[in-house]
C-alpha cells in the first residue's frame, strides 16, 4: 500500500510538472487542427460595431503547421460571378496566443503580415479575438470570429 501512494504522489507531481511547461515547446495538437466553419463574426471600429452578413459562407482549415481560408458568396446576382476569396500561411501558436502569418492572399497588401488573436475553445467552437491593422489597406479594427468544427460527412 505504502508503495502504490508513493507511486501515485510521483504520477500527481509529474502530471502537474508537465502541465505547468511552457506551451510554445509543444505542438499544437488536435484541439486545433480540422476544419472549422465561420458561424459569426463581427468588427469593431473605435465605438461602431459591424456583425458580418448572412450572405457568404467560410472555412479555416487547421493542420499543425498551416492554416487557409476559404470564402464564398452564397447567393450572388446573375449577373454576377460568384465572389470567391481565400488565403492562408502559417501560424504560431503559445498558450491563447494564435498569430497567423498570411503569407497568400488575392491583395498583395496583406500578404508578409502578421495577425494575432487570442483563442478559446469551449466543446467544439473556436471563437477567435484580435486587432486586424494594415496601414496599407486602411483598416484598423478589432475582429471577433466564432467557428464550429466540422463533423466529416456532415454539411
């Protein structure tokens, strides 16, 4: 009996150690990596705050080095091309702390850029927060993007 409590105190401490370890050492892991589908969104310039629309739909694809993007229009005018947009580079990611390095993208005024948000997870939403600034582009605003993983098979 004596020997099993000495062995479980050495698990406890162990398991304690190695959660206590800077995260920026390890891998990412599956908590991030699959497919994750934009539910909403929103912009906040100074004191307007602008909720995305309805009409486009969005991925972000995660795998442990890599993320993309992909954007559509859901229900554009005849007379129109369906407008389509993506992008995508690496990524870091320590602790909350995502920054993603778009190192593609249809507007070279983006690309080279790096974009830091802070991340939470709670079951399978992903609900990013950050400054998106680009001097270049003239933005400068705070972005909020909540995501659900996608269930293969699932639409």
């Amino acid at each position: 009996m004596k020997y099993s409590l000495t062995a479980l105190a050495a698990f406890v401490i162990v398991t304690v150690a190695f959660e206590s370890c800077d995260s920026s050492q390890a891998a990412p892991g599956p908590k991030m990596n699959g497919t994750w589908r934009l539910v909403s969104g929103m912009t906040i310039t100074k004191k307007d705050t602008v909720r995305y629309p309805s009409d486009f739909s969005m991925i972000k694809v995660i795998n442990d080095t890599h993320f993309a993007f992909l954007r559509h229009d859901l229900n554009p005018p005849r007379d129109s091309a369906n407008h389509f947009d993506g992008g995508g580079g690496t990524y870091t990611l320590k602790g909350d702390q995502y920054t993603e390095n778009l190192d593609y993208y249809s507007d070279p005024k983006w690309e080279g850029k790096p974009f830091t948000f802070t991340v939470t997870f709670k079951n399978d939403t992903l609900t990013q927060t950050g400054v998106e600034k680009n001097e270049a582009a003239g933005v400068d605003h705070v972005i909020v993007e909540k995501y659900v993983r996608v269930v293969p098979g699932a639409r």
